[in-house]
C-alpha cells in the first residue's frame, strides 16, 4: 500500500466531509461528527497541529471543534445573530491528477459545482485563482451561495448566504495529497431576493475576506 491509498479518492470526495467544505454550512446541515471538544480562548492563539499541516485560529473567542481526527478538523462560531455562523474546516483528501495550475483550477471548480444542489442552493459567485503565496499550485477560491431552504419565514425577505473563502494545496512532499482549508460565514443578508440577483458583488462582506485571508495565511505544511 502507498502512502495515499489512505487519503481519499476523486471520487469518494463525495462524502459528508466534502458537502461540509464545499458549502461551509457544517454547524447547520448536520455534517458535523459526534466527537466533540470546546476550543477555549486560550487555545485560539495557539498553532493548531494536524497530520501534514497545521493552522492559527482566528484571535476571537467562541470556536467550538464539531469534529476531529488526525487529518481533518471542523470548527464553528456563532455569530452576533440569531442567523449567523462562522465555520472552519480543513481536510486532506487525494487530489485529481492534473499537469498544470490552470488544469488544476478546471477539476477543482467542477468538483465544488458539482455539491452545489438546486433548488436549495444557488451558485452567486465562485471564483478560482492561483495562489503562489502559499505554495505551487496552490489554488484560492470564493464562492457566494443562496440558501432558498434555510427558512420559511414569509416575513423574511431578506436571504442566507453562505461566503466562503478556500485555500487548496499539494502537500509539498507528495503532490497527490491536496490540503483544503476553507472559513465560512453563514448569514441573512440585508439584500432581498431581487436584489441580489441584479448586484451580487454587492453582498460581498469585505471585513470577513480580509480576516478569511489572514486565517488561510496561517497555514504550515508538516
């Protein structure tokens, strides 16, 4: 057995850990595994260590582990609203076989479509660039989803949206294993439906971006 038979393929990346990622929604839709452990303010300035990788919390308080193992982590934070959640989640999982960056951004972006299930959910915005800063090939992404399912309160107007921020890497020692590690903010916009679909660039949270960047920043390869 080689050293990624242990890692996931292209296509067992369909599993709960990659809707997880794909839409930042774990603390909602139930991704989350039963095995929990608080992350105490005092841990949040600490480097949190994984298999192959490691990572800096975001300096703020209220982030809760939903799920652990030695390769993956998934993280959640309650926001200052009822509606409102901020989700980490960083896995490792076999990457598909490409030659070039721009390939690489081609399979990448099919596979983050391909979890995007209408009706639900709507694809508003999704971008992917290459991003040296943290290593060849590595890949960033920014994908706006609207959640039509989140409620159905009439009285709501406003929509959900789900912002997330995405950093994939090939492990340095072994460019078949990838790193994803993404930050997620989960919230009601003030932008009704109509809206939205006339200036989705508008409901861009600029403070979260900056802040999501700086978390994925953070991130160390083992």
């Amino acid at each position: 057995m080689n050293n990624t038979d242990n890692y996931r393929t292209e296509n067992s990346f369909t599993s709960s850990w990659r809707i997880c990622v794909a839409f930042g929604i774990l603390a909602l839709s139930g991704c989350a595994s039963t095995q929990h452990k608080s992350a105490e303010s005092s841990e949040s300035m600490d480097r949190i260590i994984q298999n192959r990788y490691s990572f800096v919390l975001p300096y703020e308080t209220g982030w809760s582990t939903k799920g652990r193992n030695h390769m993956n982590i998934a993280l959640t934070k309650d926001g200052q609203d009822n509606d409102e959640t901020f989700s980490i989640q960083v896995v490792q999982f076999k990457l598909p076989n490409f030659k070039t960056t721009a390939e690489l951004i081609r399979r990448l972006k099919t596979i983050q479509s391909k979890n995007v299930k209408p009706p639900r959910y709507e694809i508003k915005k999704h971008t992917l660039i290459a991003y040296p800063k943290k290593g060849k090939h590595c890949i960033r992404s920014h994908r706006i989803v609207e959640d039509n399912g989140a409620d159905n309160n009439p009285e709501k107007s406003a929509i959900m949206i789900t912002s997330s921020l995405t950093i994939t890497c090939p492990h340095p020692d072994n460019k078949d294993i990838g790193i994803n590690m993404s930050y997620s903010h989960h919230y009601r916009s003030t932008y009704t439906r109509g809206k939205l679909m006339e200036k989705p660039s508008k409901i861009i949270d600029r403070k979260f971006i900056k802040k999501a960047e700086k978390f994925l920043d953070s991130l160390k390869f083992i």
